[in-house]
C-alpha cells in the first residue's frame, strides 16, 4: 500500500506494459498476436466481462442481419 507521500506514475505503468507485450509479440505473425492476446484476456480477472462483452457483440451482429 503506498503512504500519503508516494504518488502513482500511471504513464510508466502504461509504457511499461506496452514495452513487455512488445517484446512478448514481436516476431508473431498476425494470427499468432491474435491467439496471444485471446489467451491472455482468458486468463486475466476480466475474462468473464471479455465474454459478456462477445455475447452481447454476437447478439447484435445477428438482431442485425435478422432486420436486414
């Protein structure tokens, strides 16, 4: 936990994250930066929003074509 003096530079945390997913797809072909990053969300704590939110996509994709 951080004390009143310590602040929280979110920039850094930002750069830093972007610079490790650069490393960590570098090389990958398209496909493969896709596989990775399906990977990732299924295993990170937002997986069960990540699936709301492709049901809910899916859902209006078909209301879509349904009213075309």
């Amino acid at each position: 936990m951080m004390n009143e003096n310590e602040t929280l530079d979110c920039i850094a945390i930002k750069r830093e994250a972007q610079a490790r997913i650069y490393e960590e797809i570098k090389g990958m072909t398209h496909q493969e930066e896709i596989e990775y990053f399906r990977n990732a969300i299924s295993t990170s704590r937002f997986r069960e929003w990540w699936n709301n939110v492709e049901l809910l996509s899916k859902a209006k994709y078909e209301n879509d074509l349904v009213a075309d």
